[in-house]
C-alpha cells in the first residue's frame, strides 16, 4: 500500500466505515454498516449503485476525506526531509510561506503526525491534519483568526452546501452552477489556499 491508500485505511474508520484493500486490484473498498458504499483506486472514488440516503451521505463524507487526504499525502511524498534537534526522526516539510513552516512525519501503524512551527513561536504538534493546517495559516498569515469560520464549521458548511447541490433535484441550472461555484470557495478557504500560489517550496535543509 502507498501512503494514501495507508491513510485511508485508517482513517475511514473515523467515519464508522470499514475498510479491504484489495491487493490485485490496488483499491481500497469501503463499506457502512455492511454495505458496500465505494471502491477507491488511483485516488479516485467510486459510488456503489443504490444508496440509501444515510449511505450516500456517508459516501460524501468518504469522498471530502480522500480529497483531504490526497493534498497531504501528495505533499508529503515531495516533502524535503528536515533535520532539527528535538524531533523524530522522518519528518519533511510539506508547506512553508515566510518563516511559518509545516512538516509531516508518517508511520504505518500511527498514520501521520504534523509539527507547525515558525520563526517566533514553539513547534506544535497535531495528529489531526485539519488542526495543523489551521494552526499553519495563522502563523504564517494566510488566514487571520479574527476573519474566517473555524475549521469544523467551514467543514459544516462545505458539507451542506456539497449535498444540496447533489441531492436536490428541484433546483435551477443557475442555482446549480452557483452552488458548485460556492462549494470550490469553501473549499479554498478549508484548505487554506496552501496550494494557490502562496506556499513556497522548501529549498534546503534547515
């Protein structure tokens, strides 16, 4: 299993799902409850036929994680290691803007483990990716606490904005591409805009 499929494994579990990997077809299959409710392969996610509402809700929340998990996972696997007394071995930078800085460190049985740090302020460390990211932004200015939602309520947000554009069979075609636009707002600001442009890569070991 790659890093990705690793995490996934771990992390469906969060949702009260259940998680095979299939090793033949390199894939991840997901089930709720008993039922079989997606395949995940090549960082994609497939939806099973025939749904409840429950489950497919489920589904969304599956898809939002894979999403989620692909960004670090990816930026982990570029990450350039990083060397400072005090800290575990095996950690490399996935983000770094001015003097703020973010590193991962990954463990097959743990999954990942995240320290945010910057030129004033004491490493801290996350286990959750969410809770470092946020802590990330602040520090290095993208985002400014006093501003944006936090963190679980940009996530409540995307989330009913996400199922009313999938779900809601009544709506206009401009309404539609107007929730889809907002849905990609929201998740810009979930994310940070670590990937927009703003983040610098780590060029040399600290």
């Amino acid at each position: 299993m790659n890093y990705f499929e690793n995490e996934i494994m771990r992390r469906v579990k969060e949702l009260d799902c259940s998680a095979v990997y299939k090793e033949r077809e390199s894939g991840v299959s997901v089930t709720y409850d008993g039922v079989h409710i997606a395949e995940i392969r090549g960082g994609k996610v497939e939806q099973k036929p025939i749904l409840s509402s429950e489950e497919h809700e489920k589904f969304l929340h599956i898809k939002r994680l894979c999403a989620n998990v692909s960004n670090y996972c990816a930026a982990y696997e570029n990450g350039e290691s990083i060397n400072i007394p005090n800290f575990s071995d095996g950690y490399r930078i996935i983000y770094q803007v001015g003097g703020a800085k973010m590193a991962a460190r990954f463990d097959r049985k743990s999954g990942f483990e995240f320290v945010v740090w910057s030129d004033e302020e004491y490493p801290c460390f996350f286990a959750s990716y969410d809770k470092a990211r946020e802590k990330f932004a602040i520090l290095s200015g993208l985002a400014d606490r006093e501003k944006i939602f936090d963190n679980e309520e940009l996530e409540a947000l995307y989330y009913c904005v996400y199922v009313v554009s999938e779900m809601n069979d009544t709506l206009t075609d401009d309404m539609t591409e107007l929730l889809k636009n907002l849905v990609k707002k929201l998740d810009i600001a979930i994310s940070k805009n670590l990937s927009a442009g703003k983040v610098e890569k780590y060029e040399s070991a600290v």
